[in-house]
C-alpha cells in the first residue's frame, strides 16, 4: 500500500518528524502526539526520532478505518 502517492527510496525507509509531518500535512506536535499515544511508531535513532515508513502507512489505514466506523 502506499497511501500517499510517493516515492520513497529503497535505501532510506525511514524519515524525519518533520517529513512525517510535511507528508501527513500536520504539525510537527502532532506527530509528537500521536506518536506519544502508540498510535504512531518510531524508533530513537542517536538524538532524534525516526519514522519507518511503512509503519506511516498502517498508521494512515488504521485512521481511516476508524473514520469509517463512526
């Protein structure tokens, strides 16, 4: 699945906060957030955070689902 329509290259599967943020058109506290309720995961990699991306993905599918339900 790839939900939003890019190209992530091969050799770097995982991204910034703020690339999550740019791809999920939120802030960058927002990623924090969510990421702080397990909704989305990521992986401390030195000083900062990264981003899987097809853990973005399951994330995207599990919001939509729950859309769908209410």
């Amino acid at each position: 699945m790839n939900f939003l329509k890019i190209d992530i290259p091969k050799l770097q599967p995982f991204l910034t906060k703020k690339e999550v943020a740019g791809l999920l058109h939120v802030s960058m506290h927002t990623v924090d957030r969510e990421r702080q309720k397990g909704l989305l995961n990521g992986v401390r990699i030195g000083g900062s955070v990264r981003f899987y991306y097809p853990d973005i993905e399951e994330y995207i599918s599990t919001i939509r689902q729950q859309k769908r339900r209410k």
